[in-house]
C-alpha cells in the first residue's frame, strides 16, 4: 500500500502548501508559485545560485561597496544574462525589496526546493528504483 503511495507521490506538495499559505507573506507565496512548473534539481541549484548571489550583494551593501563592478553585481548581471526564465522571474520578485530582505526569501525558497529535492531518495530506495 505504501509503494502504491509513493509511486504516486506529488514533490510539489510542500510548494503547493506554501502557495496558499495565508501565513506566509505575499512574496514567498509568490515564489512557491513560480518554483512549482521547475524541476527538481534544476529548480533547487537556479534558486540557489540566485540567493547567494543576493547574500553576496547584501554582504556589499553591508559593507558599502558602491562600485558598479563589484563581484556580487557581476556575479547577478551573469546570472540575468543567461536569460533563464524561473531565474528572472524569481529575481523579478524580489529585485524591489532591501537587498538583505531579497536574499532571505530566496534563502527561504532555497530551503523548501532542498527539502523537495531530499525526498527523491528515500521514496526512489523504498520504490526499489
């Protein structure tokens, strides 16, 4: 009965329950959204390049680092330019927010997508695939 479970389980429960979580504010609703139609992997690594890039920036900021060049705006100008849509869409959702506050709810995305991701393994090994 569980294999019969499993077999069909949904990885997009935990974004879908965060998606309509009234709790949750407004913008990591938004990203649970966005991250749903991603792949595993492909979803969890994109967001995950997207947050540190933020972190670094915010670390920048933190920092007073003004200069237009600098390692974090280089890193999320490379990012951009590879014109991934999940990766725009997430940056457009956040790119109006204080650069620390940005990369919080990008850590946050992070960490959900991870937890997607982990459950690959145990089901996979009870499914005997």
């Amino acid at each position: 009965m569980i294999r019969d479970y499993l077999a069909a389980y949904d990885f997009n429960l935990p974004l879908d329950d965060a998606a309509v979580d009234p709790e949750l504010l407004l913008v990591r609703r938004r990203l649970a959204s966005l991250a749903m139609s991603e792949g595993l992997d492909g979803g969890y690594y994109e967001a995950q390049e997207l947050a540190e890039a933020f972190l670094d920036a915010a670390r920048e900021a933190n920092e007073e680092i003004e200069d237009g060049d600098s390692p974090a705006r280089r890193r999320l100008r490379s990012i951009l330019a590879r014109d991934l849509d999940y990766q725009r869409e997430l940056f457009e959702e956040v790119c109006g927010l204080p650069l620390a506050d940005a990369a919080a709810h990008l850590c946050w995305l992070t960490d959900l997508m991870k937890r997607r991701v982990d459950m690959t393994r145990p089901i996979a090994d009870i499914l005997g695939q």
